[in-house]
C-alpha cells in the first residue's frame, strides 16, 4: 500500500479538484493529467480500490468531509439534504454566489419563503458577518448561517435570535440548531432592485404599473428606482422573489439523477449547468479507467 502524504497542501488541491474551471475542463477535454499527476504527487490508497475517474472523486470528497471541511463541502450538502431532499426542483429554485449590495450570499433558495445561506467553516472567520446578514436582511426573509456542530454555539451567540444556523454534525447531516425567523422589517427597495437585472425590474414594474417609465436611458434606473419605492414592501418582495425563480437550471432531469450526477459533484453540476452532451461526456468521464503508476 502506497503510503498518503496527508498535509494541508494536498487538501488544497483535493478542494481545486472541485473548483468549476477544472471540472469543466476535466469533462469537456476528457484530459485526466492533473488529476493523476496530483495523486502521484501526494501518494494514494492503493487498497481502497480506486479504478474510475468517479472512484477518485468520491474518495477524494470524503477526505475534505473528514479532515478538510472547505465552503465546497457545505454548498453541496444544503443542495443534496435541502434542495434535493426536501424541495421540488420544479417549485425551488437556488441560486449560488448571489451579490446583495457589497456582500455576496453562498446560496440562496426561493420557494414560498427567500432563504439565504451563509456558510461559515472550520476554515474561516467571522470577519464581516454583521455587515453580511445587515446586507441580507433588507432582500431575504430568511437567514441562516451553516456551519459545523463544533461551532454552531457560537454563531448563535454571535447572531440575533432572527438568524438561523445549520450545523454539520459528524453524521454528515444538517440539523438545524436554531429555527431562522422571518426579518421583514429592514426591507429595502433599494437593495431589491440592485438584485436584478435590466429586463427583471422592467418586467416588475411593467406588471404592477401597466406602463413603465418614459425617459432617457442615463435616468432610466433612477427613475425605475423611484418607481420601486413606491410598491407596497409585502407585494415587492414577492414580486421580485417571483422574477429571481425564473432563473433556473436547465437539465433538471440530469442534475437530479445519481446515476448522472454523483451526490458528491451535485453542486457543481448545477453550478456549471450542462447540456444533455455534457452530461454524457460526464457519464463517460466518471466511468473512465485510470491506472496510477509512479
């Protein structure tokens, strides 16, 4: 059995294997070169039976789940255990690395509710978390902080009783270890049409003023802005929670199924949103052969 270097250094990397420019590349080149090169780097199991490019994306997720719990680990349990386990994906839609005002949510699901996910690791600080959950306070109605069980405790502490956390537990599931309460009193249309894009806050105010607004180009916005302060808070909110549901993924049969997309890749294959092609090109990646030599 060949001896692993378990150093931070080769977690990073593990961690880089999941980041969406490699990924991408990894299937749509079907070139498998930095991916062997790097386990002959840092040493491998050999008796843990690794043979396909699937195999050693399973074990190498199972390594940052137990030694190197990174933002990638966390994204991708909310979309498996909430997203998949205990929403439709024809009525929820999620979006990733969503920016409000200066401050950028990991994720955020829209169904009845808008709830948004901060995601705290083992890894990070709290540097900035007030800022944060003041940001998304005034679009989202929900907020909840995910992080590890070991740390749960001290977000609460950290966080009004409003906030939410999830926790990580060592079973690999979320709990919830404070239920997020509804923070509609900081509102703002300002930073909900700041949300959006050109054709969504047209649309918003199309639909709810039958009209929009006649002037030039330079003042458009500002006017829209003007416009938006104007809708009652309750039925803005909805409607602009209505217009971020349109964005979704594509191949929804794809994402949902195991058999194409791993539970360990789930969150990156929504992120990357591939076509029918590219899911087989997956399907045939995953199943490639590999053999290590040094």
């Amino acid at each position: 059995m060949r001896g692993v270097n378990h150093s931070k250094t080769m977690y990073r990397v593990y961690a880089n294997m999941f980041s969406t420019s490699i990924f991408k590349q990894l299937v749509e080149e079907e070139d498998v070169s930095y991916l062997v090169t790097n386990y002959l780097k840092f040493g491998y199991d050999s008796g843990a039976g690794l043979k396909t490019v699937g195999d050693f994306y399973k074990y190498m997720y199972n390594a940052l789940m137990l030694n190197y719990r990174n933002e990638y680990v966390y994204k991708n349990h909310i979309i498996n255990k909430i997203l998949l386990g205990r929403h439709n994906l024809n009525t929820t839609t999620a979006l990733s690395e969503f920016r409000i005002g200066k401050s950028i949510a990991d994720l955020v699901l829209l169904n009845g509710t808008s709830k948004v996910y901060e995601i705290k690791t083992e890894l990070d600080t709290q540097y900035r978390l007030e800022k944060q959950l003041y940001d998304y306070k005034k679009v989202f109605e929900q907020i909840y902080i995910v992080t590890h069980i070991s740390l749960a405790d001290k977000f609460s502490k950290l966080t009004d009783d409003r906030v939410g956390v999830l926790a990580l537990t060592e079973t690999k599931t979320l709990s919830v270890f404070r239920e997020a309460k509804r923070c509609i009193d900081s509102f703002d249309s300002n930073a909900m049409i700041k949300c959006l894009r050109k054709q969504e806050y047209t649309k918003i105010i199309k639909q709810y003023y039958g009209e929009v607004p006649i002037t030039s180009q330079v003042n458009y916005y500002s006017v829209c802005k003007e416009w938006f302060a104007k809708i009652p808070m309750e039925i803005l909110h909805r409607m602009v929670m209505g217009a971020l549901k349109q964005r979704t993924i594509k191949e929804k049969d794809c994402f949902s199924s195991d058999i194409t997309a791993p539970p360990e890749l789930k969150y990156l294959l929504w992120t990357l949103d591939f076509n029918v092609d590219s899911y087989e090109r997956l399907k045939k990646m995953l199943n490639l052969e590999l053999s290590l030599t040094s």
